[in-house]
C-alpha cells in the first residue's frame, strides 16, 4: 500500500514539475485490445488507455460520455455501446469479432472541459503541434491569461482477425467520418518489405497540413519514437517494425467564437494497431 501511494505521490510530483510536456502526453488516448490478432468469431478483451509510463491508466470516463462505439468488418458495422463496461474486471468491453478480415473499433465521446495556467497551456499546445492556438492567443493578446478548452476523443484500433495473408484488407484503409481521423493508406497488415505505412490525417472532411503526428511504442511508451508533420495533403510516413503494438496520434484544435467559457476546440485522435 505504501509504495502505491509513493508512486501516486512521484507521479503527481512530475506533473508538478514538468508540467506541460508530462500534461499533454497525459491526454493520450487509445484503444487497447489484449491482442491485435484474432480467430474468427473469436472474443477480446478492450480497454481505454491514457497517459504513457508512469501515468498510463485506464481512462476514467463513463458510458455517458461516448457518443459511438463500434465495429466495422466484412459483415458491415455492429454497435458495442451497449457492453461498455459490460464485462467484469479491468477491461471495458468484450467484443465478439465475425469473419475473416480487418476489423475496426472506434469510438468517439462528448466533450469534457480543460483550464490550464497559461505558461503550462502554452507549453502543451507547442508539444503537441497546436499551431491555432499559439496563432490565436499570439494575436489576441491573451498568453498571458489561462488556456480553456473543450476537448473529445476519437480512436480507432484495426484488428486482425484470421490469419490474414500478403494481400491488403480494403477496410484497413477505408475512412470512417470521425471528425479527426488517421487514415492508413496501406493496411499495417500487409506491409511487405519496406514495412512504410503512409497515412493521411482528416480534419472536419478536410486533409489538415502542418498536424504533429505521433509513433510511439506500446510496449516501450515513455516517449514516441518516430514524429512528422503532415505536408500539403496532410500526409506523413512511418517506419513499422514487424513486431510490437503501436499508437499513431494527432492532436488538433480551432478557436470558438462567443463561447461563453472556452476559447479553444480541441480533438484527440488515435489509431492502433499490432502484431501478436
């Protein structure tokens, strides 16, 4: 009991001192299956995950704060809303999972509310690429107040169900609608030997240029291991090793107007995907 309550106590030590870049790395958020592959007609335990190291946990929100929760397969889509927590223990869901092929879990929530001070607020917004609001608060004169914003999530994890096979699954690389979403354009599946996975980042039905995109590690994730900016088609490319799970991220976020608490809309968008 005493050293859980230490490590609490380290933990909440760091964020104190590190503030912005331990802060921001904290809103990370993911789906986690305990395994990427699976049978066909197979069950998996899900969880939510935020935070890296020390600080990942399981994420703290409810039922009530997700407005989708689905599957997309071969067989089309199924909504797991419903079996949110359904499951006992610590995971948040058990899907079944139907044919052959790549499965995606999404999920998409309402928006929650975020005050940091304002050297802190402006830190997390350079860590994570936030170039609206450095503009925003540059020009309006307003760095020196704290930083408000309404955030949400979207996350999606591709599952391999099946042994798969040298040829692409469409599905892996099919966009969804979130409203900030990473699209691969190769299935992480079927790589081949060069192992690059091209991906586009969608904004509001738009390519965003100029998003900070995140690789990082599951297994290893103090910190990501590979960055890029997205270029004029809002593209970026990584290196995938043929083991391991990873997390791709993005973060974004545009000014709102006569908002009567926060100046900023911020999303946080994930993908995961790996091999067993």
């Amino acid at each position: 009991m005493r050293k859980d309550l230490m490590k609490k106590r380290l933990t909440l030590a760091a964020l104190l001192l590190f503030g912005p870049a331990t802060a921001g790395m904290a809103h990370d958020f993911w789906i986690q299956p305990a395994r990427f592959s699976v049978k066909p007609g197979g069950a998996v335990p899900v969880t939510m995950l935020i935070g890296h190291g020390n600080a990942r946990e399981r994420w703290p929100g409810d039922a009530g704060r997700i407005l989708r929760l689905a599957m997309l397969g071969p067989g089309g889509i199924s909504d797991l809303k419903q079996q949110f927590r359904a499951a006992a223990g610590p995971v948040d869901l058990v899907p079944r999972l139907g044919p052959p092929g790549v499965h995606i879990l999404f999920m998409r929530t309402n928006h929650a509310r975020s005050e940091l001070p304002a050297q802190r607020f402006a830190n997390y917004a350079q860590d994570e690429g936030l170039t609206p609001i450095l503009t925003q608060r540059q020009r309006a004169g307003t760095v020196s107040r704290p930083g408000r914003e309404l955030y949400s999530r979207r996350a999606k994890a591709l599952l391999r169900v099946g042994t798969g096979g040298p040829r692409p699954d469409p599905v892996a690389t099919r966009y969804i609608g979130l409203s900030l979403e990473i699209v691969p354009e190769r299935d992480p599946y079927a790589l081949g030997q060069d192992r690059m996975l091209p991906v586009h980042v969608v904004f509001e039905g738009r390519r965003l240029p100029g998003a900070l995109v995140k690789l990082t590690d599951l297994r290893n994730d103090e910190k990501p291991v590979a960055t890029a900016i997205t270029d004029s088609r809002g593209r970026a490319a990584f290196r995938i090793p043929q083991t391991g799970q990873w997390l791709v991220n993005v973060v974004w976020s545009k000014p709102l107007k006569g908002h009567v608490w926060a100046d900023f809309e911020t999303t946080f968008s994930s993908l995961t995907f790996g091999y067993d």
